[in-house]
C-alpha cells in the first residue's frame, strides 16, 4: 500500500536535497512529478489539482525563500499537506452518554465488512469494552454463520435470532439488539449489515431503515482500499443515499496504489477513522493521518511501532530486557533467543523494518526477509546445551555437527550463526566499555567511569615517575628521604598538623596586606587606571 507513490516522492526529493536555493524551474518540476505521482497512485484529479496548487503556492513563499534548507522545507510542505488532505486529526468513536453506543457497518458486499466487525470488536475489547456483534445481514449466504465465527475468534458474544440466507428482518433485529445490550450491560453495539455487488435502491433503502430504527451513534462506510477510482463514486452515493460519520478502510496490507485513501476524505470531508491492515483480528487499528504520511514519504512510523510494543510487552520484560543490556554480565545466546522471540510477538519483521524511517530505499531487501530464517535460528540455539548458550567458544567441530544434526541444519549454518554473534558481543561490549571507537560511552552502562579511572591511573603513574637529569633525581631522592623521615619522628598516633600558606602560622589572625589591617580603608592614592 502506497509503495509506489512513497517511491515516486522519494525519488522526486533526493533531485531537491543540496540545492542552496530553489528556482521558479524547480519548484515547477517538482510539482510536475508529484502530481504523476499521485495520478499514479489512483489518486481523483480534483484532489491531485487542488493538492499541487497548495504545494505551489506555499513553495513560493517566504518560508522556502528564506529557509537555510529549501528542499526540507519543501518535503515538510508536501508532508503538511497530505496530513490534511488525510483528515489532518486522528479521529475517534464519540461515545453516547447513556449506553450503548450503537455503530453500524455499511458497505459494498466484498468490501469486509464482516471481518472488519470482528476486528473493531476486538479493538474495543481490549480497551475493557463490553462490544457485541449484531448479524443483520441477512441477505448474503451464510452472513449469520460467518459473524458467529469471528466473534467466537474475538471472544465476542453475537446477537442472531434470525438464521439469514434470505429469512428474517434485518430491520427488527437490530432493533431488538439495542434492548439485548441493554439488558446484558453491552456499552457498544455493532450492527452489520448487508450490502451487493453494486449501488442499488433496495439496499439504500434497507441501510436507511436501519438507521432510523436504531439512530446509530456513529455510521462508518467500510470500503475496499483496492477498489481504485471507483471508491470515489460508491463513497458518494452512500453519503448521499444513507449518510455515514466516518470512513473505515480494510486490505491496506494489499497491493492497491493508496489513492482511494487520499481521494475519499478529500471530496466528501468525512474522516478517515480505522485501518485495517492485515487478516489477523489485532491488525486494525485507528487511523492517524500524521503517521500515514511519514510513510508516504518515508519518514518511518516509529509511534506505531512504541505503541504496538506497550500492547504486547509486559513491562516486566521491557525492564529485563534493559538489565540484561546494561549488565557487565556477557550478552548470552540464551538473552538473544528470548529477544528475538519477543519481537517476533510483534508481527512480521517485514512489517516492523518497514516502520523504521529510510527502509523504503531498501523495500526489495525488507520484502525478503524470511521468518523461516528466524526460525532456523531458534532450532540452532535450542539444540545447544545450557552450556554453550552460555559460553559459545566451547563448540568445538564435533558439537556443531551435534547441533546441526540436532536442529535440522549445516554445519556452515552453526559456523554463520555463533561468528555473528560473537561479532554482536564483540560490539555490545564495547558499547558497554565506552562506545564506539570515537564514541562517548552508552549512558548507565558504566564505561565511562571505567575510561574515567583508567585514564587517571595514568595519570598518576605518569607524576611518580622519575626524573632524567640526575641532579633532579637526587633532589627527588633527598625529598622522598626526608619525607620518610619526618613521618618515623612523628609517630604513628599523632596526626600531622597541617602546614597553613605564610601569615597563617601560630593559631594567630593571618596577615593582610598593607593597607588592609585594624579595619582601617585601604590606602588607593596610589592606585590608577590602565590606559586604553
């Protein structure tokens, strides 16, 4: 989703960076390949027209004139601009004040949203809702049954009286599902409802009819991210037909070009409020327009990733993960198969790299990546004994023949596997020890005090060693002698009085200089001023 447009942006920027200053030419190519990029993207002309006219106009002005970088400045117009066209602010459910919530689902029959109920009722499930599903599509061949089987996945209760596949009202259902949650303390009620193949009267009209049975709390238009151009037209029509608050976007993890996206907040202003992005009931999750375009223009999703690492870790593990890094301890195979379990709970690692700002210059090599490989990994470590997780320069030929036999492997495999890591241990402990050649040391893992104390141990060494001229060596020799001496006559119990600067001697009141003693003024007649 939007690779080609993050592309097509990326390619059109590297041309702006080391420019010093942007000329009218410039500013009118670049403008040029952001609108292919977009038409390309399948995103609607009048949005493509009314975007590079906004783009245009603030490129022109003082801001990128007077900027020390114009070309950043330039990609944080571009970036300003798609947040808006997006929605600008992450939109969020409005809760009603007196339970439950009623949200309604409608859509094109394909567009998902059945599944996308699911999910929702899920999503808000782990915020310590209390969701339930309503199977008022009745239309559709095995509607009902399908519901019942994603909310038993989401271990989501589903309110079906009526068996579908043509028979029952769907009107009266979810009438009576709004009574149902009342009396079994559901706050939120999800109706799904039926759609076709295409826009038509009778589904409108039944879409309608619910909605005024029910005075749903929030309609959100569930569409296909792939339908293209055509998402557009069925957005209006149901807006115009059925009305709906937000929009609920499903199959963004698909190949689609991203235009339905940018087009349909931008012609009929309702926001953009969920994303679904895979077929897994967790991946959905709200949109946020600010996020969604740093991905288009690379910048990575870090907050996504933070926030998808919260809802999967405890926070027990994240503090030993931390100890186990900052301990003087070596970093073990046995610590790097447990992190490396603990990410992969996070998804795919195709997904989390591509989170990370700057992957899409490496999209070929992050598509690639094959989780057998990790689990290929997990096999050599947890063939080897306790022992050799612990200390792997004990697996001598004859063990990585046993582990590799033992895990399913080669032996290059292993050989590949323990030179990695003690390549990643080599580093980890001179992060430790003072960072990087070059490098401050990491802060609360302690190398900068060893630096610190080795450094001063030198230094010490270096002002006790001896003197090259011989007659300065005596002269240290008859100090160091007389020294010794001085300690033997004073005797181990009596402290050494401290020697006090001249003036300070004999308990008495020190010495002031001249002009300063009896508290009198001192003495400035002969005092001037330096010349200039």
């Amino acid at each position: 989703m939007f690779e080609t447009l993050s592309d097509r942006l990326t390619s059109v920027f590297s041309s702006l960076r080391g420019k010093g200053r942007l000329s009218e030419e410039d500013i009118a190519a670049t403008a040029r390949e952001i609108r292919l990029a977009l038409l390309e993207a399948d995103v609607a002309l009048p949005v493509v027209r009314e975007f590079i006219s906004q783009v245009k106009e603030r490129a022109r002005g003082e801001e990128v004139s007077k900027a020390l970088n114009p070309a950043q400045q330039v990609i944080k117009i571009v970036n300003e601009e798609l947040v808006e066209i997006l929605g600008g602010q992450t939109r969020e459910i409005r809760f009603a004040k007196n339970p439950p919530t009623v949200i309604m689902l409608a859509g094109l029959q394909g567009a998902g949203k059945t599944t996308l109920a699911g999910k929702l009722a899920k999503w808000l499930a782990d915020q310590r809702n209390t969701p339930l599903l309503v199977a008022a599509d009745l239309q559709r061949p095995n509607a009902v049954t399908q519901l019942q089987v994603v909310g038993e996945r989401a271990s989501v209760p589903v309110f079906a009286p009526e068996p579908g596949n043509g028979v029952g009202d769907p009107v009266e259902v979810a009438r009576q599902s709004v009574e149902h949650a009342r009396r079994g303390n559901h706050n939120v009620v999800i109706i799904d409802t039926a759609g076709r193949l295409g826009v038509d009267a009778e589904m409108m009209q039944q879409a309608a009819d619910i909605r005024d049975a029910v005075r749903p709390d929030e309609i959100l238009f569930v569409v296909d991210a792939m339908i293209g151009q055509d998402a557009v037209n069925t957005a209006q029509a149901f807006l115009d037909g059925v009305g709906y608050d937000a929009v609920a976007l499903t199959k963004l993890d698909g190949d689609a070009r991203g235009g339905a996206a940018l087009s349909i907040r931008h012609i009929t202003g309702r926001p953009i409020m969920f994303a679904s992005t895979g077929e897994k009931l967790a991946d959905f999750d709200l949109f946020h327009p600010d996020r969604m375009a740093s991905r288009i223009l690379d910048m990575g999703d870090v907050l996504t990733l933070i926030e998808q690492a919260q809802r999967t870790f405890e926070e027990s593990e994240v503090e030993k993960m931390a100890s186990t890094l900052a301990s003087d301890a070596d970093f073990t195979l046995d610590d790097f198969l447990q992190q490396m379990t603990m990410v992969r709970r996070l998804g795919p690692i195709g997904n989390l790299l591509g989170m990370m700002p700057g992957m899409g210059q490496m999209r070929d090599q992050v598509n690639n990546v094959d989780e057998k490989d990790l689990d290929r990994i997990a096999a050599i470590i947890q063939s080897m004994t306790p022992a050799e997780r612990a200390n792997p320069k004990v697996i001598n030929g004859s063990r990585r023949l046993r582990i590799a036999n033992g895990s399913g492997t080669q032996v290059s495999d292993v050989n590949g596997l323990v030179t990695r890591f003690f390549e990643a241990q080599k580093m980890l402990r001179q992060m430790k020890n003072g960072g990087i050649p070059g490098m401050p040391g990491m802060p609360g893992m302690g190398g900068g005090r060893k630096k610190a104390a080795k450094a001063q141990g030198k230094k010490g060494k270096k002002g006790k060693q001896r003197s090259g001229n011989p007659m300065k060596a005596r002269e240290q020799e008859a100090a160091k002698a007389a020294e010794r001496q001085r300690r033997r006559e004073q005797g181990p119990g009596e402290p050494a009085s401290p020697q006090l600067p001249p003036g300070f001697g004999g308990g008495g009141a020190p010495k002031l200089p001249p002009g300063f003693g009896g508290g009198s003024v001192p003495d400035l007649s002969g005092f001037k001023l330096p010349k200039k």
